[in-house]
C-alpha cells in the first residue's frame, strides 16, 4: 500500500522528511553514488531506531518492560507508521540501487565476451565437429536391447491354461459348498 506525502509529512521530523524526500523518483536519479550509498546507510539506521522504539513501546504497552519514573507508552501506532514510511524509501533506495547496477553490468558483460571471443580465435584450435553421433566412419551395429526369453512360449501357454483350470475347478467347488 503506497502512503501518501502529506502521511509522510505527518509521520517524520524535519531531517527524515528531508531525507525521504529525496527518495522519490525525480531527485533519487540525480543522486550520484556514493550520496545514494550514505543516503542509504542513513535510512536503515534511522528505520532500524523506528523499528526499535516500537517494539520497546509494544513491550511497555503489554507490561512486560517498563522505563523507571516514566509512565508507560498507551500506543505505538505513530512509531510504526514512521517504520512503514522509513522501509518504503529504503525499498526505493535499494531498487534505484539495483537498478544502476543492472545497466552497468551490461557493458562489462559485452566486454567479458568480446574478450572470451578473442581468446577462442587466438587459441588457433580448429572446430572439432559435432558432438553428437554422425556416419562419418560407417555404419555400426546396435545391439538389441531386448531380454532374451528364458521360457518356450509353449511352456508360458501350458502354465497358464494350467492356472485358469485351477481356479475354475475351485471356483466351482465353492459354488456347490455354497448350497
């Protein structure tokens, strides 16, 4: 769920919203680098102290923790919608990020194969054919790959006539048991 600028405005102090601020998209391109880097590492810590803070405030509200001589935080709701707003612009900070390190992989990535390409054809090995089975050196026989029969046929046949006999003269036993 995006929040909105004036939630933003509500949320932070003045040097958060500054730094929040710049987060959105027409200033974060112009961010170079290393301000990008320190803008980040700004962002987590304050997120990070938001992220604490609440949860101390969730511990104080159950009365599990307590600070001394000071009376106990009644909500947290303010604290945590400073770590949604703080964690949003981190998300961009980090996209933005990943963002320019896609578009400079691509040349280095171009520049690794053009160099790979130079090496193979410096190399002066010739191509090695195909790899897979050709009939440059004549037919070859392929051996069957079929089990061979243990059994005649005839036999397979007698046992199991054999079988169904069997069990028809069973079958009929039971049937005159049965009356």
């Amino acid at each position: 769920m995006a929040i909105r600028m004036r939630d933003e405005v509500r949320a932070l102090s003045n040097d958060e919203l500054e730094m929040v601020v710049k987060t959105h998209i027409p200033l974060i391109l112009d961010l170079s680098e290393a301000e990008l880097r320190d803008l980040i590492k700004q962002v987590r810590e304050r997120r990070k102290r938001a992220r604490d803070v609440a949860n101390r405030q969730r511990r104080e509200m159950r009365g599990k923790a307590g600070r001394p001589g000071a009376a106990p935080a009644r909500e947290n709701a303010g604290t945590k919608h400073k770590e949604a707003v703080l964690a949003g612009a981190l998300k961009r900070l980090n996209n933005e990020k990943e963002r320019r390190e896609r578009l400079s992989a691509v040349p280095e990535q171009v520049r690794i194969a053009k160099r790979a390409l130079q090496l193979k054809r410096a190399s002066g090995k010739g191509h090695s054919g195909p790899s897979y089975r050709t009939a440059s050196k004549g037919m070859h026989s392929i051996e069957n790959q079929k089990p061979e029969r243990l059994l005649h046929p005839m036999e397979i046949g007698r046992v199991s006539q054999f079988v169904k006999d069997a069990q028809a003269k069973r079958d009929s036993q039971r049937a005159e048991a049965g009356r």
